[in-house]
C-alpha cells in the first residue's frame, strides 16, 4: 500500500483489479481555458476491486466530490484513464455513458433535493429500470424495498412522508435499481444524526455484502470513513497524501494532514460504537 505523502495508487498496486474493478491511472481534472485553467484533481490514482469499499476523506474543496464528478463523466477529464472492467470510459460519449451509468451508480449528500417531490417512491425507483428499457416492474420495486428496509406500502408515498434516513434508504434502492458493479457514495451521512448515521452505514456493509457492488465512499469524516471502508485514501489539495488499511491510516496517521482530520473526528455515540464493535466481530469471524 501506498505511504505516506504518495501521490500514486490507494492501493496494494496499480494492476490489482484491472478487468475487474475500477482502475484511476493519474486522474487531472481542470476548470476554465488552457490560459485560465484551474487544476482541481492534480494526477490522482487508486484501484477499488469488487466488493470492496475506498473511502476517499479530505475537507471541502480537496477535489474528492469532483473526482466522483469524473468518474460519473460529468468533470472535465484533462489527463489521465479511468478504466471499468477492463473497459476505458474516461472520454465516452453521452450514448455510451447511458450503458455505463447501469454499472456506476451515485448516492448523494441531500436525498431530498435528489428525489423529485412530485413523485411517488415507485415511480422513483421505476425511472432508471425504464430509461435503461430493464421492464422487471412491481417485483423490482418490492425487492428493492425490502432490501433497504423500508415497509412495503411506501411505494405509495412521497418523498417529504419520510424521515431524512428513510429518504437516504430510498436513494440508495435507487442507486441499487440497476445492479450496478460500482456505487459512489458521496456525503450520504453528513446530514443525518449519528445514531440514523450508524443505521444507514450498517445498510450499505449489509447490501455489499448481499450484492458484491465496489463502493467509492466520499467524506470530510475520518471517523465514518474508517467505519465503512476497507482501505482510505487521503485527499488533500487534490493530491492523495496518504493511503493504505482503514484502521492503520485512521488510528496510526502519517501526514500531517491526515493528523488533523483525526483530530476533528467527533467521539460516536453508543450506535456509532456498537456499529464498530459488530464490524470488528464481523472481521474476527471471516479470519477464523
């Protein structure tokens, strides 16, 4: 894995998943003209194989968001391949990147502003299945409720008849709609109490679990990041200072800045610690 300071892969090496997973080979991403250009992302690389969870940490503005932006072809890709399954989709074309987004999905930081007020849960979770033309109807929807936890008559309602947690669940059977091998998941807790927090990273181990999806997880909180994800990189100024295993990077940093994220964690509340101690059970029992 990568050392402190590094700005190469987040990872055990650069080809580790290639034709697998998802590959980031120095990722530039700039703003304006070639006179006036901004660099956000300045040569970023990590690897992220199936079933496994990246936790991408850093403050606002240290390019995490936009390098989500850039996988999701939405950020201006000025350098650098970013490669799926073995297939290079850093400059698709819109008609190709529809075929993509069945394989990459987003959960974002607001489920409500991201969920159309107008319309019913089912009709939500409905929308990808036809746009992708997937005709797999009611069943689909039933499945994905159930596995997100959500009672089966709240197809029927709308997105202000939830909770903030409910209405992240509901992002996140979106997200799941299309069985997707890769789901970026940026800020899905910022605005969630702790103890919904807990909740909701609980669900996204247990879906991970149930479906092998990779997951990219975005942000500003070391704390939650080491809770979900199996390696961490650092971003800082868009540059990755530091990465390697979760644990090792969030209790044992080496970069300064890392150092000051540590910092900044808040202390869990008892749902955020009992979600630690059944995760570390969970290691304990895949290594006996």
């Amino acid at each position: 894995m990568s050392e402190a300071g590094s700005e190469g892969t987040a990872g055990s090496g650069s080809g580790a998943v290639a034709g697998t997973g998802l590959q980031v080979t120095d990722l530039r991403v700039a703003y304006g003209t070639r006179r006036a250009r901004v660099h956000v992302v300045k040569g970023v690389s990590f690897a992220i194989a199936p079933g496994e969870t990246l936790g991408l940490v850093g403050e606002s503005g240290s390019g995490k968001t936009t390098i989500g932006r850039a996988l999701l072809g939405l950020a201006p890709v000025v350098h650098g391949t970013i490669t799926f399954r073995g297939q290079d989709v850093t400059h698709l074309p819109r008609s190709r990147r529809r075929v993509l987004a069945r394989d990459i999905q987003v959960v974002f930081q607001d489920p409500y502003s991201s969920l159309n007020p107008s319309m019913t849960i089912e009709d939500i979770l409905v929308e990808p299945l036809r746009v992708a033309g997937v005709a797999e109807g009611r069943a689909r929807i039933r499945e994905l409720l159930e596995q997100v936890g959500l009672p089966g008559d709240a197809g029927a309602r709308y997105p202000h008849e939830f909770s903030g947690g409910q209405r992240q669940r509901i992002a996140i059977a979106r997200a799941l709609a299309l069985r997707p091998g890769l789901v970026i998941c940026d800020e899905p807790t910022s605005g969630l109490d702790l103890s919904t927090q807990a909740r909701v990273l609980g669900l996204l181990r247990r879906i991970q679990r149930e479906t092998g999806a990779a997951y990219l997880f975005i942000s500003h909180d070391l704390g939650v990041v080491r809770e979900v994800s199996d390696r961490v990189a650092v971003l800082h100024e868009g540059v990755i200072v530091e990465s390697g295993d979760s644990e090792q990077v969030s209790l044992r940093p080496a970069h300064p800045y890392t150092r000051r994220l540590q910092l900044a964690t808040p202390v869990p509340d008892p749902d955020v610690q009992a979600l630690r101690r059944q995760r570390r059970r969970e290691l304990l029992e895949a290594d006996a």
